[in-house]
C-alpha cells in the first residue's frame, strides 16, 4: 500500500514524487483521493506556470525539517573534511541559425548572479537575481529523470563527450540510431561568443537585431535530405582557446581555480521526443571554444527538443544554470553518485525557493544583488536544528577562546604568559613579510598623524599641568619608544599605545600634591612607576586576564562609545576656540569700506630712537608696513588697524573639509565610478589624499592658519632635568613604599584600559587569524611603564579609537567577486609593520619638522574627527540609540529585533546610556581619578542586569555571562576531543 501525504505537508518535489507512486501503484486508498489530486494538481500548473521565486541561498532558511531529500543529502555531504569544490561559472548558449548556417549563440552567464545579451545594445546587462518559473523547476526535475546522466566520465573533447552521450541514449532506447549523426552535427556547431559577431551578416542585415531569445528559435533548424550533415564539417570548434578568449578580461571576476558548466539549448525540427544529458567529467577538461573564457568544462546539460518549446527550453536552461551556481546544489552536482542524488538536490533547493505570486509583482523587473548574501552553511550543516551563529553567544569576543583566560592548568605559574609565547611565535615571521602591501603605506600614513596630533596635543597639556617636567619632546619620545617595543614584541600588535585622559588628570594631581606637601615630584612618580609596574607583572603571572571573560558587550561597547564621543568632543571643542582666538569681523560694514584705512604716524620727536644710520625725518612713515612701523616706534591710527582675516572660518573649511572628503572617499569603494581597483585605490588612500588636497587649500590662500609645530632639537623640555630619573635622595625613605596605594589605582586603570581595547580589536567580526596575547600585551605594557618612569616619560596604554582606526585602515577583501556580488570580508591584514614604523616616523618627526610645518592643525583635527566617528559604527550600542527616533516600521531589520521585545532593548539601551552619562561626568570633573575603578564597575552592573533580563534577551543584546561550572565542564570536553578547534575560535559568538 502507497502511502500519500498531504500536499501542503511535505516538499514540493517529494509530494510529487508521492503522487507519481501512487499513479504507477494505485490501490484502493490512493483512488479515493485520486479525484481531488487530479483537481489540485490542474489547478497547481496553471498557477506554476506563471509564479516566480528566489533562490533559497538569497532568503532565510525555512523552519527545520527532515525530508527525504534532506536525508539522502546527509550521506552526499557528509563528510566536512574535504576542501571545498571549486567555483562555477556557468555559461548557456541556444541554438540560431542563419540560413543554412547554424551557431550556439551565447545569451546568459551566471557565477553568481545572472547576466543577459541585451540584444537590442550587444552589452550584458546588469547583473540580477535569477528568477525561475516553479513550472520550469519541475520540467528540469523530469528531464533528469528520463533523460541521460553520466557521472564521472573520463572525455577528454567534446566529440567524444557527445559521442559517448548519444551512445548511452541509443543503449537505453531513448535515441534511434538514424538520428545520431544529426544530432552530433548540431552540438558540434561554432560557438559565438558575445565578443563575437554573427557569422554571416549582409549589410542589409546590419541594421537588424534579434528582439528576443525567442525570436532565435523562430526558425528551428531542418534537413532537407538526409546527406546534408555529410556536406559540412562536422565539428566547427577548436579544440584550444581563441585569441578572443585569452584575451577576455572577464576572466578576472572568476576564481583562478574556477570550473565551468556549459549548457546547451535549442529546438529541431527532426526530433520527435526531446534530447537530454547531464554529464558530469571525471576531470574538468578545457573544451576548446565552446566556454566564454578558458576555463575547463566540468559540467555539460544539453537540451535538444521538438519545435514549438522554444520559450520552455530556454527557462530549463536557465533553472540549471542556476542551481550549478546555488553553492548547496553544486556540491551535490560534484559529489552525486547517481541520478536519484541529482533529484534529491532539485527537492531541496524546491523546499527552500521562495514564492513570488503573479499578479503582485512585473516579471520583467530585474531584483539587484544583496548588498549581503547570507551563507550557505547554514544549509550546508543539513538544515540544522539549531541557529547556530546568530546569538551574539559568550562574553570575552574573539578573546575569550583566543588567550584570554587562564591557562589549561590552572595551577601553572605565568601559564597564560608561556600560552601566549607559544601561540604567537609562530606566526612572528609571517607579521613581517605580510606588512609589505601597498594597503600598509596608507595605514602608516593615516596613523601616523592621528599620533603625533594625539603627542602634541597630551604633551602641550602634560607641559602645563607639570610645570615642563613633561612636555611635547618627551611626549614624542615615549610614544615613539614604548609604541615601536610594543609592535615589536606585544602579543597584539594592532593596538596603539597613547596617553589618555585619565593619566593626564592623575598626572596633574600628583604634581600639585607633590608640590604642596614638599615631594620631589620626578622621584615620586618614578616609584609610583616602578610599584604599578611590578603589580601589573604580578597581574600577568597570576593569570589575572580571566576577567575579560566578564566583559561582554555591554561593558566594551559602553568604553569604545565613551572614547569615541571624547574625540569627537575633543575635535570639535578645539575648532569652537579657534572661532575664540580668531573672531569673525563681525563690525565690518561694506557700506563704511571708505572710511576704512590704516595709517603709521610717526612718533614724537622726543621719543624717537632710531634703530639704523637714518633718522626720523628721513623715513616716510607712510610707507612702512606694520612690523616696522611698530618696530620704529611708531603707532597705528585707523579703523582696520585691527583688522584680522577670518581665520577661523578658514580653519572651520579646512576641518569640516578633511573629515567630510575622507568620509566620502571611503565610501567611493561602492559607487559606480571606475573599475573596481580605482575605487578600491581611492578608498584605501582617502585620508592621505584629503589631508594633501587641504593642505594644498591651505597653502594657496597663504593665510596664517595655526599650523603643526614640532620641537628641533632633541632636549628635556625643562633644562633642569635629564633622561634618567634617580631613584634615591630627594624624597625620605616612606614615600618608596607609600607610592604603593596610589600605584593601585594607575594599575587598575592600565589594567582596565588595556584589557577592555584589547577585547575591542580582537573582536570576532574582525576575522583575526592570529592568536591574541592579552598576558603577553600587559606584561610589556609593565615593562614599558618601568622604562618610561625612569626616563621621565609619560605612561602609556592601549588607546581605544586609534586602534580601531587601524584596524580600519587593514580591513582586507576579496580581489575577484562575482559580477553583482559584494567583495567579501576576509580578515585584518596582521601584522607589526605599519605600527613599528608609525613610531618609528613619530621619533624621527623632530627631523621632520620644516615639513610638518605647512601641516594646519585644522585638517588633523578633521582627522581626529573622522576617527571618533569612524569608531562608532558597527557599535550595537549606537544602533540602539538610534531606535528611539525611528518609528517602528521604518526600523533596520536587525536580527535582535526579531527575538526580543523592543521595550526590552529600549530598558537595556536606557542602562547603558546612565552609564555611559555617569563616565562622562567623572571624566569631566576632578573625580576623574576614579575613573578606572567605574570601569570595573560596569562589569558588575553587568552582573547585576542578569537579575533584570532573562539570558534569552541578554544572549541576542549581549552576551551570556560564563559560569565556573560552565567552563569547567566545556574544558573537560575540550580536553577529551584532544584539544580541537585550537584558541582562534569560538563558534557561540556572532555579532
């Protein structure tokens, strides 16, 4: 007895598949349904016919369930150890002639979207979601059913291919025998390729173009007698590639190891039953001029039919050529073992296709390829039953599985330094030679300058609130020292070492204490260095670095958005002051110009000292400029005499310029302008080449900007001090050891600080290949710290902004995309080249500077700028905040608005704006002192947020808190499976 679901309850195809059982085997039960199946499946044609979908791999995968299909796909592809097959590109070609000659004429090409011949302008159009008829899907899913499938045949051309294809048809009793010359004499005719012109063209004809692909089967192809396929040449192709194809550039969109699939297409009129083949080559073997570009043939599907189906062949063709390019349906193609695999394929990708209804939508519009695609792993895995990759997961990034917490042996002293040492030597030769990219010279250059602005500008603020014992040249010198060792050795080498803000605050308190109560303020800080530096030594022996398990997004993202708006603040307030020091002319009136003059008047003659052999009456007053006017003596009388040029609306130009120009050239990468790397150029470069275009601004107005000052000479700034610090005889014996409670506090935040922007870079949507060093990075940032104490140098830690401007600068992506396709992120240029030579530039700038001179501070604060704001996107935080002002139906579709209430993710998005409000006031009062000890806090408001939202809500807003018992139990199983999937991956974070 057949058994007989529900239509509605099963695939399209399985239900088919039932419905052809129970037609072949009818019993009693199947004839009593077999009235309302006639009915329905009546009804389904006509509506197939004319319904449109997507392809699965352009929607989200559909709720779970095992279909038979999905089950035999389970044996197919199984195995996850293979190396994945090679790209596809797809070409299908139909059948035309031209009076007695006939050609394959190329009309469509796929690797991932599809591209039609636009008859009408002989271009290709724009590249397009393939949309299908559900009607051609199932008259595919026929033809492979009756038709002839050779998996793995060893043909070497294509006569043989179709010799050994007509063969198998007349074995099987598919072809008669008197018909295989004449269908061998088509398949082997000329291919034109697009390139190419048609072979015979009158100049009658040259005004003519073929309207549609369905006018090219208009006149099917006949014999007049049966001798006419031995007056020709039976095979029209070359067997090696034309100078055409060699030269095509195309072939720089397609993987270099890309295969092809070629399908044939078209109607004659000697067929009574159509021809079909699906041949799938034991090795991809170059077919000579039948392919577009010189790529080897792994697939041929040849459809040769009766007149008539001209318009039904052709969307057959196009089905298969859709589905070789589906990335689930080509590793079934490579990996099938028979025909009942190939079908199995076809099922799936019909229970995954999405519906379009014919009377909502124009057929004829062309859908533009996603700006993102969603993976094919998913369906791949055989339709988990898990989302796995969608919750954000665990806390700690990226580095929670990457050197982030304890050793394996928990007892083992400085186990996490030794772990960090063995998985970063490794990989230390491949740091260096992976930095020499052009990509490098515009992250060096960009860098670079956000630096010494960042030097300049802590050093002049350093210099006044120490008195000069720490001043611009010492800032210069501790950055170049500390950052160009810290790229060298750390275990990080993206992040960028800086003073921040809390240091200077604690910087200037210290003095002032210093000098109130009587302490040497230089030996005082030396110690407070040496205790700090010893205690974050002790941090990195005990394996204190587990805590960044406890960081989850809610804490980095609250840091990262607070050190983002600083700069942003920062930048802005320092333009508000030049509008202070240069004030607009606000009393000028162009009315009163003629009342508007300057003039010297000489002094009066008692007062007048000459400064050369002249005197006073020999000068004419009138004619000197204002310096020598007032270098002679004398005064300026006139109402322009205080006449200022707008130098601060030049300077809001030059500021609001360069940040814009380097916003939109970064964008230029997705315009439509230029090849691909033009814009990949322009994009790469856009902050050098805003910062020269405003320089050159500048340069050509000649007005007196405020412009970049670098210090000559290499010197304390303060001439009673040297570059060693003593550490004995100025202070009595106590403050040696009482300097170890406010080193307490300088560890916290260096600890803090650090560790938080270590968790920023080493994100997992960075892609970084290369393990992280989180003890490796503290344990220089205390040597270093050490170092700088005694030379009298600031203290320097991870800055935030610059690191992820860095990071930015080396984003890398794939050279060759598919036509439609969006170039793919593939990771982080690693590396320790471009931050060993930022600093190296940093400490050679004193040598710089009659060149950095004509750098106007306007365009660096631009810089500033763009880097703050740069910072905040990808923030979940930033979006957030931005769902207050958006009314519900205008909302992204973020993926955490799907699972969680937006009332919860306003309550949770209102948390953190209190936080982030109470850092900004710390921050900005004396109580900044504190600051660090806030920052720990936010891990404990963090904690407590548990009590608040359920771990559902927090595992899609942020991340789930690891319990001890938690990971006790998942290192257990780590250790049982032999310790795989080593420290570079944790599959539970997604952002």
């Amino acid at each position: 007895m057949v058994n007989l679901d529900h239509p509605l309850e099963m695939g399209v195809g399985s239900w088919r598949e039932s419905v052809h059982r129970a037609l072949v085997h009818p019993d009693v039960q199947c004839q009593s349904v077999m009235m309302w199946m006639g009915i329905w499946l009546l009804m389904a044609d006509i509506h197939l016919s004319t319904t449109f979908f997507l392809p699965p791999s352009l929607s989200l995968p559909s709720p779970p369930s095992v279909s038979p299909a999905a089950e035999r796909l389970r044996y197919i592809l199984g195995d996850d150890d293979e190396p994945p097959n090679p790209t596809l590109f797809t070409e299908m070609d139909t059948l035309q002639h031209d009076g007695e000659e006939m050609e394959w004429k190329e009309s469509a090409r796929w690797i991932k979207f599809e591209e039609k011949v636009e008859e009408g302008g002989e271009r290709w159009s724009k590249p397009h979601v393939s949309t299908l008829s559900l009607h051609s899907l199932f008259e595919l899913r026929t033809c492979l059913q009756t038709g002839t499938v050779l998996l793995d045949l060893d043909g070497y051309s294509l006569p043989q291919i179709i010799g050994m294809s007509l063969q198998k048809q007349i074995e099987d009793g598919l072809l008669k025998p008197e018909l295989r010359e004449k269908i061998s004499y088509v398949l082997l005719r000329k291919h034109r390729h697009q390139t190419k012109k048609p072979i015979h063209r009158s100049l009658a004809d040259i005004g003519k173009s073929v309207s549609s692909n369905t006018s090219d089967f208009s006149h099917p192809v006949s014999f007049s007698s049966p001798g006419h396929v031995q007056s020709r040449s039976m095979n029209d192709i070359s067997d090696t590639p034309s100078t055409d194809q060699l030269k095509n550039k195309f072939i720089k969109k397609i993987p270099k190891d890309a295969e092809a699939s070629n399908v044939l297409v078209g109607e004659v009129e000697f067929l009574e039953k159509p021809f079909v083949a699906f041949v799938r080559l034991l090795q991809a073997t170059m077919l000579g001029g039948v392919t577009e570009v010189p790529v080897p043939t792994r697939f041929l599907f040849i459809l040769l039919g009766p007149a008539g189906k001209a318009k039904s062949y052709n969307e057959i063709g196009r089905a298969i050529a859709t589905l070789m390019v589906d990335d689930l349906f080509s590793d079934v193609a490579y990996k099938a073992r028979d025909r009942e695999d190939l079908i199995a394929g076809i099922d799936e990708f019909l229970d995954e296709v999405i519906v379009l209804p014919p009377g909502e939508w124009d057929p004829n519009i062309r859908i533009e390829p996603p700006k993102k695609v969603p993976s094919a792993e998913k369906r791949k895995s055989v339709f988990s039953l898990n989302e796995v990759g969608q919750m954000n997961g665990t806390a700690g990034g990226a580095g929670a599985g990457s050197g982030g917490g304890g050793s394996d042996d928990g007892e083992m002293f400085c186990g996490g330094l030794y772990l960090d040492i063995k998985r970063k030597l490794p990989w230390f030769p491949s740091d260096f030679y992976e930095g020499f990219h052009i990509q490098s010279i515009s992250a060096i250059l960009f860098i670079y300058l956000g630096c010494i602005t960042n030097a300049i500008t802590f050093g002049g603020l350093l210099g006044d609130a120490t008195d000069n014992y720490q001043g611009v040249m010492e800032s210069f010198l501790g950055t170049a020292m500390a950052g160009s060792m810290f790229c060298l050795f750390a275990g990080q080498p993206l992040i960028i070492l800086s003073s921040t803000g809390p240091i200077l605050i604690f910087e200037k308190l210290l003095f002032d204490f210093s000098k109130g109560n009587g302490i040497d303020y230089m030996e005082f800080r030396l110690w407070i260095g040496l205790h700090s530096a010893l205690q974050c030594l002790i941090l990195v022996a005990t394996d204190a670095s587990f805590i960044i398990k406890y960081i989850t997004r809610f804490t980095e993202e609250g840091f990262s958005t607070l050190i983002s708006f600083i700069f942003i603040y920062d930048a802005i307030k320092k333009m508000i002051g030049a509008f202070k020091y240069y004030p607009i002319n606000s009393d000028f009136k162009p009315d009163y110009v003629t009342m508007y003059k300057c003039e010297c008047v000489a002094p009066d003659p008692g007062e007048y000292k000459p400064f050369s052999a002249l005197d006073g009456d020999a000068l004419d007053w009138t004619q000197l400029s204002k310096k020598e006017c007032l270098k002679y003596g004398g005064s300026l009388v006139g109402k322009s005499c205080k006449f200022v040029p707008d130098l601060a609306l030049m300077s809001f130009i030059l500021f609001f310029g360069t940040y814009s120009m380097t916003l939109t050239l970064k964008k230029f990468k997705f315009s439509r302008y230029f090849p691909t790397k033009v814009r990949a150029f322009i994009a790469d470069f856009s902050n050098v080449f805003s910062i020269l275009l405003f320089c050159g601004v500048d340069a050509c107005f000649g007005l007196d900007t405020p412009k970049l000052h670098i210090p000559s000479i290499i010197k304390p700034t303060r001439v009673d001090r040297g570059w060693f610090v003593f550490p004995f005889g100025k202070n009595p014996w106590w403050v040696y050891l009482a300097s170890a409670l406010p080193a307490l506090l300088v560890t916290i935040l260096i600890f803090m600080d650090q560790q938080i922007t270590a968790v920023i870079v080493n994100r997992k949507e960075h892609k970084l290949r290369k393990a992280a060093g989180y003890h490796l990075d503290l344990f220089w940032v205390g040597i270093l710290m050490a170092v700088c104490s005694f030379m009298g140098l600031p203290w320097y830690v991870a800055a935030t902004v610059i690191s992820i401007a860095h990071i930015d600068s080396l984003k890398m992506e794939t050279e060759t995309s598919a036509p439609g396709e969006q170039p793919q992120f593939l990771g982080v240029r690693e590396q320790r080249v471009t931050g060993i030579i930022v600093f190296v530039l940093t400490g050679i700038s004193v040598f710089l500077a009659p060149i950095l001179k004509y750098i106007p501070m306007p365009v660096l604060y631009g810089v500033f700028l763009y880097m703050g704001v740069a910072s905040l996107n990808g923030i979940q935080f930033w979006d957030r905040c931005k769902l207050f002002l958006m009314p519900a139906k205008h909302q992204p579709d973020y993926v955490f608005l799907r699972h969680v209430p937006l009332r919860r993710i306003h309550l949770f998005t209102l948390v953190q704006i209190i936080c982030l409000a109470v850092l900004w006031i710390l921050k900005s009062t004396v109580a900044a002192i504190i600051f660090p000890v806030m920052i720990l806090a936010l891990i404990l408001v963090r904690r407590l947020l548990d009590f608040v939202f359920s771990q559902h809500d927090l595992a899609w807003i942020d991340n789930i808190i690891p319990e001890k018992e938690k990971k006790k139990e998942d290192d257990k199983k780590k250790k049982k499976k032999g310790n795989k999937g080593d420290s570079s991956s944790d599959e539970e974070v997604c952002s």
